[in-house]
C-alpha cells in the first residue's frame, strides 16, 4: 500500500483564521514532506521531517508552522495567511536513509485563503 | 547549478499515436530519476524511478528510459485516460530535495 491521506481536501479560510492541514501514512517512511503547488507549478518543497524531526525548512514565514506529531501524522498549522498562500498543499513520504528513494504524495488541500 | 528541463511543454496526441516526451537533466551525483502523473487538482502519482543510465522501466502503455543526460518518457497507444501533465524530478546530492521539471501537459484526443 502506498497511499498518503491528507484532510481536509478543501479549506476556505479568512486572513484572520487558525487552521491546520492534516496528513497521515502508514508505509513505515520516517521521512514526511511538505509542498506547495500553484497553478501551471511542480511542487515547491516547504519542509521536510526525518524521524520526527525537523531537518529541512525552506525559509517558509512562520504563518506556516509543521508538526509531526509521530512517524504516521504530519501536521501544518496555519495562520495570518495571504491571500498569496492560496494553492495546492501537498503531502508526501519516503524512505529515510535511502539515497534516491520514491516520495509518495497524497491527494493534496485546496486551500483557499481570502 | 542542478536543472531539469522538460520537453515538450504541451503535446496532442490522436488516440492511438505513440510518442516520447523528454526530461533533460543536469545534477550533479544523480541519485534517482523520477517520473509523476499529476491529474488536474490531485496530487502527483509516482510511475517510475529510475538510478542508472541504461535502466528501464515499463507500466502498461508507459516505458521510461534513462541516460546521462535525459531521460524519455515513451508513451505507446495512448488513450484520453492517460490525459494528464508528466512530471520529472531528479534528486542529486542534497539529501530529500527533489529538482523538478516544469511539466509537459499531455492531451490525447478520442
């Protein structure tokens, strides 16, 4: 099974909200991803976790703010956001220690910030 | 600098008409090759992963060829399901951080 869930699949949010995006795995990958897709884009990493800690932030601002709660669940808190941040959050896992190895995505959150 | 450049940007295809697109790539320390499908609004779909220059791989209409330089993504009696944009990415020696191509957007018509 190589499947990624993230929740929820669709978020509106006002530019004053505090929301969270969900994701969840069970390959046993203790690597975790975040990514963010605009239209017509290829994903743009955002950050990365290995064994439940953070190992690669990508100078996101800190309205974002991860969590990996476990090896299975990945979290990003959300708040202040712009209008800009709207798009496709995606989520994904892999191997850790293995050069090379598949990232798995998940369905991704529309996000819609207004 | 590590690059992905994807060719060509859009293509369509007749049902039935075979075709390659082409991920062309410089990195340096290639660790793996990889080949999405991404649907419109979902997620990227993994497809292949390929290591070494002269590896192969096959799915269905789908066979995927590595060098050291490129990569083909040849696609073989296409059907309007296989409609989708094709990504590649290459991972290099930054550990985790995959270099992704812009995409091609393939349109297969009935």
């Amino acid at each position: 099974d190589t499947e990624v869930t993230q929740t929820p699949k669709h978020l509106v949010m006002g530019m004053t909200n505090k929301k969270s995006l969900k994701c969840e795995q069970h390959m046993g990958h203790r690597a975790m991803y975040w990514y963010k897709q605009k239209a017509k884009k290829p994903p743009e990493l955002m950050f990365v976790y290995s064994y439940e800690k953070l190992s690669i932030n990508e100078s996101v601002p800190s309205r974002f703010s991860p969590e990996c709660p476990n090896s299975s669940l990945l979290n990003l808190h959300l708040h202040a956001l712009q209008p800009e941040d709207s798009a496709l959050y995606l989520c994904a896992s892999s191997e850790v220690g293995h050069p090379g190895g598949t990232q798995y995505f998940g369905p991704g959150t529309r996000l819609t910030v207004l | 600098e590590d690059q992905v450049t994807q060719s060509p940007e859009a293509l369509r295809l007749q049902e039935g008409e075979s075709s390659s697109l082409n991920c062309s790539y410089t990195v340096s320390g290639l660790r793996g090759l990889f080949w999405y499908r991404q649907d419109p609004g979902k997620g990227p779909e993994f497809l292949f992963t390929l290591y070494s220059a002269g590896e192969e791989k096959e799915k269905e209409r789908l066979k995927a060829t590595l060098t050291k330089k490129e990569s083909f993504l040849h696609i073989t009696a296409p059907k309007p399901e296989d409609s989708a944009t094709y990504l590649c990415a290459v991972e290099g020696d930054s550990n985790y951080q995959l270099i992704w191509g812009a995409g091609t957007k393939l349109i297969i018509k009935p």
